[in-house]
C-alpha cells in the first residue's frame, strides 16, 4: 500500500515540481475522507538547501528518511541534466527499490534516476527538451519523448513540470483507485487525466531549407496549403525533373515534400484552433485535409490528441 511518501531534494531544486509532490502526497485532505500521507521531505546534501528561485529551504530529514518509503519522488532542479549527484543519494535510491519501494522522478529528476541505473533496461519519459540528451546520456535506457509519463513499476517517470501532477495521480489511482484520485483532482482543480502526450505542447516546424534550390517552391507550398499537389508538379515548378526535386528537397529541408507539406497543414490547424472560432470541417478544408476525418486522423498521429481536445486546451480566451 502507498501510505509513506518522502521526497528527496538536493541544492537547486525547482520549486514548482516539489510543490506537485508535496500537494498530492504532503497536504491532509482527510476532511474529504482521503488518505492522509506519511510524508516528509528529505535532502541529499545537507539541511540547508538554496532552490533554483533563490529562497532558502531547510530540510529536517537526511537520506535515512528515504528507508521506510513506500515512494520516493525525486522533483527536478537546476542543471540536474549536466550536475554530479552524491554516491550516497544514488545507493539510498537502488536500496529503496531493492526492498520493493516505487521511485517517481518529476521533468529533469529524471536524470538522477538514470544516474543511479534505475533506468537501465527501462522505457521512461522525459521533457522533451532534454529526450536526447538523456539517451546519449544513457544509451541503456529507451526514452519516449512524445508522452506524458512512463509507468515502468517500480520506476515512474514523468516529463516537464505539471506532467509530475498527470504520474502522481496516476499512482494514487492504481494504488488507491480512481475515487480517490479524482477526489484530489478536484481538490487540486486539475483533469484527473489528460489526453494525449508531449506533442501538442512542442512547437517544432520542420526546417526551412538550408539552400536556395527549393526556397521559392517551399514559399509557395505554404501559401497553398489548401491545395491538392504532385511531386512532380512540385518539380516542374523548380524546373527540375520528379527525382532531382525529391533528392534536392531531402538535402535542404531534411524530409521529403509530402511531410514537409504534412506537418505544415497540422501547424496550420493548430493555429486555426488556438485563433479561431471556424469549425473542424473549415479549418480541415483550409488546411488541406479535405474532411475533418482526414484532420483527426493526421492530427492524432502527429500530435497525440483529437482537434477537438487541443482546441479545449488551447483556445483563446477572447473566442471561447
């Protein structure tokens, strides 16, 4: 059962992603008949901590707080992905799990699990700004870089920041039910889930060209992105033949014309969602998928969740 949670900080820590712990785990909602936490704060380099917003923590616990944890949550802090972590902390985590004990890492946390070869062999999650670097890191870990949270018992791993609230509810709900997590949702004024992963928060547009050969032609695709084209009118429009312009587009650009003209259509509805008010079946035909099926379909495939869920997520202010 999940009753004693102690999360482990160390110099830099982020107040944010320990307060996502300390909110779900460290605050008493017994007055809503929920399960009150053992929980405790502990520090892996001394009693007096310094956070990555410069206020200062003192933390009564040391690392022997972690030894009679049900979990270990580890937030994440300043420069964790590039920093040396103490060899006592790294021991504390293996022995922790060793006994049975579940360890949770919030964004660049992460990275101290991943020191102390917890991850090895193991799929986990990363914020998706520091994915590659993690795997050069550590090539015996598989990183997911697109979803919220990896759940690889005993080993949680969440991505950037409020991705820590989306792993923490999802443990309470597998340990304790859905009921419960819900009910802390609501106390916490977040979904009790969220669809989709990383994806739909990255903005990411496929590289522009790095030479002049195909400039004007992709000037004029993003214009036209409504329309219905052919590689080799693509060509004819470079004054080139088909296979000249296909290799000539994959060394300037990095991909090949349909996804290039793909990811662009799904950018463009992504703003046509956030700025809009026109509905699906306008922004699939002005974006170029023809039907809103079309839309839902590439939009899941590249992003993770319907337009309809991103548009909810989204949306201006001033047109909802």
């Amino acid at each position: 059962m999940l009753r004693n949670v102690a999360a482990v900080v160390l110099d830099g820590v982020n107040p944010f992603e320990l307060g996502v712990v300390c909110e779900v785990f460290g605050t008493d909602r017994s007055d809503d008949g929920l399960p009150v936490y053992d929980f405790a704060v502990a520090s892996g380099e001394g009693p007096r901590l310094t956070s990555r917003a410069g206020f200062a923590l003192h933390v009564e616990h040391g690392l022997e707080r972690l030894e009679t944890a049900d979990l270990i949550a580890v937030p994440a802090g300043s420069c964790y992905e590039s920093r040396a972590f103490p060899p006592e902390l790294l021991d504390a985590l293996r022995r922790g799990v060793a006994r049975g004990a579940r360890v949770l890492s919030v964004c660049t946390g992460v990275f101290v699990l991943a020191a102390a070869g917890l991850l090895d062999g193991r799929r986990c999650a990363a914020h998706w700004r520091h994915a590659d670097e993690l795997a050069r890191a550590y090539p015996r870990l598989t990183v997911e870089p697109d979803v919220l949270y990896v759940d690889a018992d005993p080993v949680i791993t969440s991505a950037g920041t409020a991705a820590g609230i989306d792993a923490c509810l999802h443990l309470v709900r597998k340990e304790q039910g859905p009921e419960v997590a819900n009910k802390i949702a609501r106390r916490m004024v977040v979904p009790p889930h969220r669809d989709g992963g990383q994806a739909q928060y990255i903005e990411r547009p496929l590289p522009r060209s790095q030479g002049d050969t195909v400039a004007e032609v992709l000037v004029w695709m993003d214009r036209h992105l409504d329309r219905e084209v052919t590689v080799e009118q693509l060509a004819a429009r470079a004054h080139m033949s088909p296979r000249t312009f296909a290799r000539r587009f994959q060394q300037e650009t990095g991909t090949t014309p349909y996804r290039w003209l793909l990811r662009q259509r799904v950018l463009l509805a992504q703003r046509l969602l956030e700025a809009t008010d026109e509905t699906v079946d306008t922004i699939a035909d002005r974006a170029g998928f023809g039907t809103a099926a079309a839309l839902r379909h590439q939009f899941v495939r590249a992003l993770g969740t319907t337009p309809n869920a991103y548009r909810r997520t989204f949306r201006c202010p001033e047109i909802a």
